[in-house]
C-alpha cells in the first residue's frame, strides 16, 4: 500500500509515520523540512517530499499513485490572523485533489473539540458544534472531506481523538502538550499551587494508542465514517495534578474547589474505537511519560 501523510514531522505525525513504516506500506510523508524526521528520514521504504500546504498547485503530483492520504497537519498561528483559513482552504483542496487522482480512502485526523459545548453523552453521530477557532477549524474540515468524498466516490474517514499524551517519538523530536497539562507541570517545576475543580476531566488518547487507529483505518474493509478516539474512562484535573506533583516530587499544593453547579459529567460513548482496536484503552501510562519527558525538557 502506498500511502502519503501530511505533518508527518510534527508530535503526531511522526507516531503515525513510524506505525505505517512498521506495517510495510511505502509512505510519502510530506513535511516542510525533512530534517525533522530524525531516523525516520533514512527508511528505504520513506519518500520525502518537502513542500507547504499552502502551495496548492503540487497537490496533485504529490498525491499521483497513492491509494491512501492520511491529513494529519494543521497550519495554523496566531488568534486575528487568516491562518485559521488557510489551514481550512489547504485542507479542502488536498481532499479534492485527492478524490480527482484516484486516491480510494481519506483519512483526516479532526478533534473531539468539534462536540463542544460537551454534553452529558456525546456519540460520533451527534451535529457538529464547536466554541472555539481551534474546533471550528477541524469542524471545517471534516465537511469539505465528506463533499470531496460525495463529488469524487472515495472513502472518508474521520479520527477525533481527545487529549493527546505520550511520549516523544523519538529522544530529540518534538512533544505537542494540551494547554491545562502544560500549566500544571510548570507550576510544579516552580512549586506553586495547583487549582482544579473537583470532578472535571477529560477522556485522553494515547499517541500509540491513535497512531494504531490510524493504521487499522487504512486496511478496514468497511471502516465508520468517523470515529471518537479515546480512552472509556475519564481522568479528572485533580488526579492529573496529583500525578504531576508525584512525578516531579513537587512541593506544589494540589487546591480542589467546588464545582459551581452539579450535574452530570460530560463524556464520549466508545464503542465503535473498542471495536477497532479490540478492546478499551487506558493512557495512564502515557500521561506519566509525558509529563516526565515535559518536566525534563523544561517546557
């Protein structure tokens, strides 16, 4: 199988790059610089195109006798800019692009951003809805997908994972960090308090755990048109921050308020990813990696 990935360089990408390699398909991963694929760049099995998303005239070179396309990049920049749009414009071009040169399955790697507000359940079949550019952005892309797949008879499908954890891909390649994780690990390193209301969390995905979703999703005979990539179980912000301030020995105090309102906890049905993967998922283990290796790199 010969499959082409974008932001094959980033934190993700370069998870998702390696379990394709491990499987035996013949990757084109598109990168800006092939320096950032580390030991990746010297696999036989690896072409390496460097180009910017945004330059839309190579698209259809690029994608020319792949039978798969994995979009896992995202172009983005600061709030008030037109980076939002550019990623969204790319994005609907690749699809499209890749529907006219014969590409038979495309998978793009969206977000469980795009069910905000959460809801007390939330299902893969529940409406777009988003509060956020961030989830806007991916919402969008998920639309141009299914229209690109409606105009041109190729398979679509769509991955929302939810917090990414876990370790590096390799020793020197980068780690992408959800924001609240990243707040927690610095006030440990400097020993201020850590303050989180009592019972909110999140369900989190592990990179292994993604990067092998994406990997079966290439091969599924008859895959959903959109799967919730995430763990069964939700992990509170409280037992995130007190599993920083253990794994860093922090002297930080660990401050639980009281939730304004109460009423049920917001959360994702999973069964449609358990029945890909063959079974639930637990990311508490890579939650720890990550937030030793983000302690070490002083982020």
């Amino acid at each position: 199988m010969r499959t082409l990935l974008t932001g094959a360089s980033g934190y993700l990408g370069l998870h998702l790059l390696r379990s394709l390699l491990d499987d035996g398909q013949r990757v084109t991963a598109v990168v800006r610089s092939a320096a950032k694929l580390g030991p990746f760049a010297n696999d036989s099995r690896l072409e390496v195109v460097e180009a910017d998303l945004r330059d839309h005239a190579r698209f259809e070179a690029m994608l020319k006798g792949h039978e798969t396309c994995i979009h896992a990049a995202l172009l983005w920049g600061d709030p008030g800019v037109d980076l939002e749009l550019q990623d969204v414009v790319a994005s609907a071009k690749l699809f499209d692009v890749a529907g006219r040169a014969g590409v038979a399955r495309c998978l793009f790697v969206s977000s469980a951003a795009v069910h905000r507000p959460f809801a007390a359940e939330m299902t893969e079949d529940d409406p777009l809805s988003t509060t956020d550019l961030y989830g806007a952005t991916k919402a969008a892309g998920e639309l141009f997908l299914r229209a690109a797949c409606a105009q041109h008879q190729m398979t679509g499908v769509v991955l929302r994972p939810g917090p990414i954890v876990g370790p590096r891909a390799f020793a020197s390649g980068p780690l992408h960090t959800p924001d609240a994780l990243s707040r927690m690990v610095r006030a440990a390193i400097e020993g201020e308090p850590i303050t989180v209301t009592r019972g909110e969390g999140r369900q989190f995905s592990d990179v292994s755990t993604v990067a092998r979703a994406v990997r079966l999703l290439t091969r599924e005979k008859r895959p959903h048109s959109t799967y919730l990539c995430v763990d069964r179980e939700l992990v509170t912000r409280e037992h995130v921050a007190k599993t920083v301030v253990a794994c860093l020995n922090s002297r930080s105090r660990v401050e639980v308020l009281m939730p304004e309102a109460t009423g049920p906890t917001p959360r994702f049905r999973t069964e449609r990813i358990e029945h890909l993967l063959g079974g639930p998922t637990n990311a508490e283990g890579a939650l720890v990696e990550h937030i030793r290796q983000l302690a070490t790199s002083g982020r």
